[in-house]
C-alpha cells in the first residue's frame, strides 16, 4: 500500500469516528500518523542520488516571499512588474517551469521574490512538481497567494488545504511550544498554562509515532492536535490584496502588505560627531534574532556588545531625543543609534601607585642628567 493510499485509509477511518472524550486519544494518533506521511510525500524518494529536479536558490536580501498559485494566474507578470526581472509569460499553461528570483527595492531593503511554476489540486501528494513548489514556500518568510479574480474563492480554498496538508499553517503565529530533542533521559512534559485539549499520555503517542523517545516539550499555552478539517473553517479573507498586473493597479498596498506582515525594523547608525547613514540601515526582525540593541550589535560584530557603555538613540521608540538606553531597550523602525564604547583604561594604575614606569626600559638609553654646579 503506498503512502496516499495510507492517507486516504486514515481520513476514513477519522470520518467513521465519533468525536467525544472517550475518542479524544484515538483521533490524536490518526492526526499524527496523517502528519507524519504526508511530510513523507515531500521527501525525496528513496534510493536517490539527492541531486534531483528541485529549483530552490540562494537566499538573498532581508527577506524572501514565495508567489504560490495555479497555473497561468499572473505569477510571472507580477515578478516582472514588481521587480523588473524577465519572467516568461504567455496565454498557456505552465509557461514558467523553474524556480525564477527577481529583487524588490523598498524601505531601503531588500526582498527576494520568488515565481514559482504553478502547481495543481493533489500537489500535497505529490502530483505535479508540487513537492519542490512546497519545499521552496516553507523555506519563504511570506508565502503570497496569486489567484484568478474570477476563480478565487475556489482557488483559495484549494491552495490552502494543499499547503495546510503539509504543516504550512497560513496567517497564523507558531504556536507557543517549546521542544527540544535529547540523546537521553526520556520525555520531559512541562507546562505553564492549563491545558484542556492535550495531555502527557497524548504528547507521548504522538512523540512515539515519529520514534522521538528522548526529548524536552514545554507548552506555553493551551494548544490543540491540528488538523485540515479544524482550520479550513478560518476566514482568509481580511488578509487580502487585490491587485492588476494589466492597469498596474494597487501595488504599493501589495507592498504595504507584504511589509508589515514581514515585521522588518530599520536602523540606521550614526557615527559620533557626523550625520547619521540613512543609505544602508541595519535590517533587525522580532522573528529572526529580536529587535533589542543587544540584537542590532550582534549583527554589525558579535564582538561590539562587551564593548559598549551605553547608546544614544532618536526615532520612536526613545522618550526624548536622544536618550540614553542599554542593550535591553527594543528598538523600532526607523530609529537612529550613535554607540558609545567604553574607554580603554591604563592597567598600571594612577600617579605613584602605576606598576611600571614610561623611561625607557635600559639604563644605557635613558636620558643623562645635567652636572650639578658647584
């Protein structure tokens, strides 16, 4: 029996369960097991050499959004007009058949986009090239829904389920559960809220039904065992763009959007004594590193942090201008910092206390006395 066989076998068995407390661990198990082949069915076959036909690239600039669609939607026409970069376009199906990156210059940044060939209903099975299309959205910061004004709620739905099937929760935060795998010493189950839908004995069977037995889990809310038919009830539409390529209408909302939703704060820096540098700013996400002026010294050197004895900072996150913060103070976009260092301090000590001499080091080249007169 082959995976998507498994798969449809376990979606029935779920339909034919009732759902009560007493069914409650049983559905877990059949969740997971659904989770864990469906993940199976993006890896590479096995047996293969590892090259393959996949088309992910190089990730460039300060953050990458991956354009996911069906096919002959206006992927192509949209990286060509957001970014410049030739994309082929034409009236017929699957014109673009490789992974094709372009550049979006905005806010002083840079964000790669991605036009990805257009996959079909079943792409989280496989069908298509819909394994290496999934594989380049989930390494993307910002994965962009292209639809058919005409089809788009159809669309829409379908687009979800498919990247939903394989672990891409859309417009939602991760969840708040901490987990760490271990070499030894079994399963460790901690939380610090009240959990009404999950217990340790659930964790553990579905832990065991990926062979992890020897890991750290702690929940930091009350989480659920997710599965497609509980999220497909979830509104998309507030988190909506509509746009054309043709007029070359609405594009800075497209922008807008896919900046906010991004969270990317700018700094600039201001060296002591001159103007600040508004032409290169120091790109900080809450999401990739944090926005703290710890975080902003560690990207400009790791090193620059034991250095520092305080910073001044302008923009909107300071009081007044300029104020005096410390590593801890969260900075916001578009805030100037000047960093001050720490004076280097002689080790000898001061005045008749110093523990060594400025005269030169040999007798024979000290200075000789004048004679005194007699």
């Amino acid at each position: 029996m082959g995976i998507i066989e498994k798969i449809k076998e376990i979606e029935a068995e779920m339909a034919r369960t009732q759902k009560n407390k007493a069914t409650e661990y049983h559905l877990g198990q059949l969740k997971a097991k659904i989770a864990k082949l469906r993940t199976q069915l993006l890896e590479p076959p096995k047996g293969s050499s590892g090259g393959g036909e996949g088309f992910e690239v190089t990730k460039y600039g300060h953050g990458r959004v991956a354009l996911i669609g069906f096919p002959s939607v206006g992927k192509s026409t949209l990286l060509t007009m957001l970014t410049g970069t030739h994309s082929e376009a034409a009236s017929y199906e699957f014109t673009t058949l490789t992974c094709i990156p372009g550049i979006i210059h905005y806010n002083d940044t840079k964000i790669q986009l991605l036009d990805l060939p257009g996959i079909i209903e079943g792409a989280s099975e496989g069908k298509g090239r819909g394994r290496q299309v999934i594989a380049v959205a989930k390494s993307s910061d910002i994965v962009l829904m292209v639809l058919d004004a005409s089809k788009s709620e159809g669309h829409r739905q379908i687009l979800t389920k498919e990247l939903e099937a394989v672990g891409l929760r859309l417009n939602q935060r991760p969840p708040q559960i901490y987990f760490k795998r271990k070499k030894t010493g079994g399963i460790s189950f901690n939380s610090t809220a009240p959990l009404t839908h999950v217990d340790e004995k659930l964790c553990y069977q579905i832990l065991h039904e990926y062979k992890i037995h020897n890991a750290e889990l702690l929940f930091r809310e009350d989480a659920t065992v997710i599965g497609i038919d509980d999220v497909d009830h979830l509104a998309r539409q507030p988190n909506s763009v509509v746009i054309s390529c043709n007029l070359k209408l609405n594009f800075d909302r497209l922008l807008a959007k896919m900046w906010e939703e991004m969270g990317l704060v700018r700094v600039y820096t201001k060296p002591q004594g001159q103007q600040p540098d508004f032409s290169d700013p120091v790109v900080l996400s809450a999401d990739r590193g944090g926005c703290s002026v710890e975080d902003f010294c560690n990207h400009i050197h790791r090193s620059l942090v034991k250095d520092v004895k305080y910073v001044l900072v302008w923009g909107i996150s300071s009081r007044h201008y300029p104020q005096h913060c410390g590593l801890s103070h969260v900075l916001q976009d578009e805030d100037v910092v000047q960093i001050v260092k720490k004076k280097e301090t002689d080790e000898g000590g001061r005045g008749r206390f110093k523990s060594h001499s400025n005269a030169p080091a040999r007798i024979s080249d000290r200075e000789k006395k004048a004679p005194l007169k007699t």
